[in-house]
C-alpha cells in the first residue's frame, strides 16, 4: 500500500532530477548567450533561483501534511522569487533566433 509520506519522497526525488537537469540546461543556455563568459552575478543569481525552488518544493511537499497548509502561504512567494530570479539572470541576453543569425 502506498503512504502519503512515500509519495512525497518519491516526488521529492523526481523533483531533484528535474531541478538537476534544468539547471544543467540553465547553465548552458547561459554560458552559450554569454559567449562562454557569464558575469558572476549571473552565475550566482542562476544558483540562487535553484535554491528557491528547492525551498518551494519543501514547503509544498509539508504543505501536504495535515494541519501544515498555512506553509503553501510562504509557498507561492518563495516560487514568484525563483521565476524573477531566472528572469534577472537571463535579462537582456539575446535570443536563440539573434544568436543563429
């Protein structure tokens, strides 16, 4: 029979492995719109946006718990933080149709 708390640890790990294979994808997204050379604010601000998803995906995953649903209050704030911090380390880089051409 399947648990709650082992489907939240079988999502959790399905998280890290999509957490891990975006931020590789980031990673080279940004080095390739960089011409090899991101700025460390870059960088740091790239590592940062997957520290707040993990954070998100904690509290989501506690959220579940009964009498933990406050917690998806600080939930949604940590998530918009991580979008605006992919959106602040990619911001006025070109495109991949600028890069082709």
């Amino acid at each position: 029979m399947i648990t709650l708390a082992g489907l939240q640890v079988t999502g959790m790990i399905a998280m890290a492995v999509v957490l891990l294979a975006r931020f590789e994808f980031c990673k080279q997204q940004l080095s390739f719109r960089t011409c090899g050379c991101p700025a460390a604010w870059r960088k740091r601000t790239l590592v940062l946006s997957f520290a707040f998803m993990i954070v998100f995906d904690i509290l989501a995953n506690f959220a579940a718990i009964p009498g933990c649903g406050p917690l998806l209050a600080f939930a949604v704030p940590v998530f918009l933080i991580y979008l605006a911090c992919i959106r602040i380390a990619f911001a006025k880089l070109q495109t991949d149709e600028e890069l082709t051409k």
